[in-house]
C-alpha cells in the first residue's frame, strides 16, 4: 500500500464492516472513527447519481493522491500523496423504513381502532362524555351533524370566578368537513386567557352563531356565573347580531378589535395610493390620508370629529371617493354613535394583538393531529389533545390592558404587508368603536 514505508503492514481488519447507516454524515463519520485507530483516513473522491435516482459515493484513502515523480519536482519536498488505491463505496438504499403513506395508514388504522367501529361523531360524543365535557350536538332533518358545542366542567368553574371579558373568534376551517371553529375565551385577573368553550359551526351566518352563544349562555345559567361584562371580536357581521340576540347576551358591551379595524382600512384603501414600497411619493400620500384617519378617530368631542371628517371630505374628495366612502360607510357611521361621550379604553396588546393570541387557540387544539385536515372526531378523540387542553385551561400571553393607547407610526407599506397596523392615537373619540347595550336594538347589516 505504501511503497515509501514498504515495510508497514496494515490490521486484517483495517477495512470497515459493512453497515447501514441513516445519512451519508453518519457514515462519514463512522468509517474514520474506525480508520483513525488502524492509521489511515477516509477522504470523499467523488459521487454519482443513478439512473434510479440513488446516490453513490467512493471513500478513498486519503494518501490515495498521485505522488510527484521526482523529475517534475522544481523542489525536493516530500508528499504525503503514495498513490494507494485503497478506497470503499457507500450507496443509498431504495429501501426506506416508511414512507409517507405507510403513516398515512398507520394513522388511520390507528383512528378505526380507537372509534370501535363507529362513526367520526359517535365516537367524538361518546369520547366528550367520557372525558367529562359538557358537550351538545345539532343534527339536521336528515340526522347528519351540523354543529358541536363543547366545555370542561374545569373552564366553566373558571369562568365563573372571571365573566367579565369573553372574546369570540371563528377563523378555522382547518377539519375536512370545513367546519368554523368558534373559539370563547375568557381573560382572568392575572391577564392569563382561558378557554371557556369550543363550537364547530356548520356555517358562518348569524343562525349559527346564535346556535351556539344560546349553549353558552345556557351553561353559564347552569353555573351559575354572571354574564360577560364586555365581548370582544372582529367585525364579523353574523356574530355582533347574534351577541345582541335576545336569547344570548344583549346586555354585554360589545368591543370591536381596532387592529382588524386598521388592518381593513389598510387594506382596502391604501393601494388606491402606493402599490409598492418603491413609489415613495404614493406612500407619502398615503401617509397623510392615514394620519387623516387617526385623527378623526382621535377626535375627542364630536364638534372636534365633525370639523375633522369635513376636512378629511374636502381634501380628498373627489378624487378618491371610493376610499371615503369605504371609511364613513363602513367604520363611522355604523360604529361612532356608541362612542360619543369619548371613551379612549380599548383593548391594547403589549407584545401582538388579541386576536392573534386567540389564533394560538386552535393551533394547541391541532397541534398533536396528523394531517392538514384532520376530522371533527380528530380534534377531540386524539388523547393528546384532549389531556393538553384539560392540564392548559390557562393559557398564558394574553396581556389585555384598558389603557389608552399609544401613538405607533412605522412605514405603512410595511404595516400591509408585514401584518404589522399602527394602533389608534390616545384620547379617541372612537377607540373602542363599541356597540354599548343602549345601541344594540338596532341590528348591524352588510
């Protein structure tokens, strides 16, 4: 092997047992944890890729090298290179362990186990009634499911001690059936939140919310807890007209989240004005509608708002009408005569915003289910999931605070497209853009 050193011999055993092993590192390093011992290493010659899509690759000595003939020396040096042709071969096996399907069917061979035999919803009601949750199930003229409403006896004692915030967000329709899920979550004196309940709706029209809000309603009757003071959610049409429901929870304040407020205002009306973070002199016109916007919703008196919106009228009427009419049609007049005697106490996150901690709610559900699209039976059945949501009925990070909010500006473009909306200015005349008990006889329309 080594005509400079002829006279050494090598181990029987200096080559490497042959072995499987789960990445080319690992085999890297195995194979020279083996050579060190015996006085030689593995260095990578080259690799290949076959026709079948596997991957090849020689280790070779790392003296394998061609010694310089003494004649091509311009200096007389030594090399470390003797030409030894010692080298092994290392190829990736076709074979796997398992393949993505095969835990597709491990999964669900594993579901058709736990169910007995039944049905995704027989197996989800008896698994909530053997778990302890007080739990209800709507069914259509035809017998078919078409909503759950469930609670833990342990959220319902704890929504005794603290009613008086519930917040309500129905965004996931991550099962396979496409069923809203409507988280209820509760806030306690620590600032913690809570959940309070979870419904699978079978659509988002205010028949469905009522549906469930009703159950809610009623379980907090049977606990004998006080009603939420404040309710606090997006604008989602449906759902404010079910709160003001005679049959759920009329006298709650209703709080809209100014984040979503800003975010859709944002939205809709800034392209209008700058299509990218290049054109400076459109964000520049865009900075000031804006600012615009913070200040009639800053207005602290309503003399103060009306001489605001009629400025904010005459400077950018008529040129970007669709936009003024989308901030008064939508946001002013529906939402301002609630907050005329200047309430500036919003819902302020110090790290994120109320509703993205809401958002963590059904990501907790989801987060031991395989599959992009588990089913209603998923959610509650899978053992895990039922365990973490019974020991984490107090999810901490949800740092809700009634003060008046601070003044954010950061660059507009990148508050559209990072998610990142400035909050409304202090002393507002419309911060909360609450519909207060006194205002709720009159129904909210698209």
């Amino acid at each position: 092997m080594d005509p400079i050193e002829g006279g050494r011999r090598f181990p029987n055993d200096a080559l490497p047992p042959e072995g499987d092993y789960t990445s080319r590192e690992k085999l890297y390093v195995a194979i020279n944890a083996w050579a060190a011992s015996r006085g030689y290493a593995f260095v990578t010659k080259n690799s290949w890729k076959t026709s079948s899509g596997r991957t090849g690759v020689i280790f070779s000595c790392d003296r394998g090298g061609r010694a310089p003939r003494p004649k091509e020396r311009q200096r007389q040096t030594t090399s470390r290179y003797t030409g030894c042709p010692f080298s092994i071969i290392a190829m990736e096996s076709l074979y796997t362990i398992a393949t993505q399907q095969d835990i597709y069917n491990c999964i669900a061979r594993g579901k058709r186990e736990l169910a007995k035999g039944q049905s995704h919803m027989h197996a989800l009601a008896n698994e909530l009634e053997s778990e302890g949750f007080w739990s209800q199930i709507r069914l259509n003229e035809t017998g078919r499911a078409t909503a759950v409403f469930f609670a833990h006896p342990k959220s319902l004692e704890y929504a005794k001690l603290y009613p008086e915030v519930l917040i309500l967000d129905c965004t996931y329709k991550t099962n396979k059936y496409k069923m809203p899920q409507l988280d209820m979550v509760g806030v306690d004196a620590c600032q913690r939140s809570f959940c309070v309940a979870f419904a699978f709706l079978g659509g988002e029209e205010e028949a469905d919310f009522i549906w469930a809000l009703e159950r809610l309603r009623y379980i907090y009757e049977l606990h004998g807890a006080a009603f939420p003071s404040v309710i606090l959610t997006d604008r989602c049409l449906a759902c404010i007209n079910a709160v003001f429901s005679p049959s759920c929870f009329p006298e709650s304040a209703l709080i809209l989240c100014l984040w979503h407020i800003n975010k859709a205002v944002l939205g809709h009306c800034m392209p209008a004005f700058a299509r990218d973070k290049d054109d400076s002199q459109g964000l520049k016109a865009w900075k000031g509608f804006y600012d615009s916007w913070h200040e009639i919703v800053a207005s602290s008196t309503e003399d103060i708002y009306n001489a605001r919106l009629e400025k904010f009228m005459e400077r950018y009427l008529p040129d970007y009408v669709s936009e003024v009419g989308y901030i008064i049609e939508t946001w002013l007049d529906p939402h301002k005569e609630s907050t005329t005697k200047g309430t500036a106490k919003v819902f302020e996150m110090s790290r994120g915003r109320p509703q993205d901690e809401l958002k963590g709610m059904p990501l907790a559900l989801r987060a031991s289910i395989a599959g992009p699209y588990p089913s209603l039976y998923d959610h509650a059945y899978n053992n895990t999931y039922i365990y973490s949501l019974y020991n984490t009925l107090i999810i901490p990070g949800l740092l809700i605070r009634l003060y008046y909010i601070r003044d954010y500006h950061n660059n507009p473009y990148d508050n559209t497209h990072n998610n990142n909306t400035d909050t409304i200015p202090s002393g507002s005349y419309i911060n909360s853009l609450s519909a207060s008990k006194y205002a709720s006889s009159a129904r909210i329309t698209s």
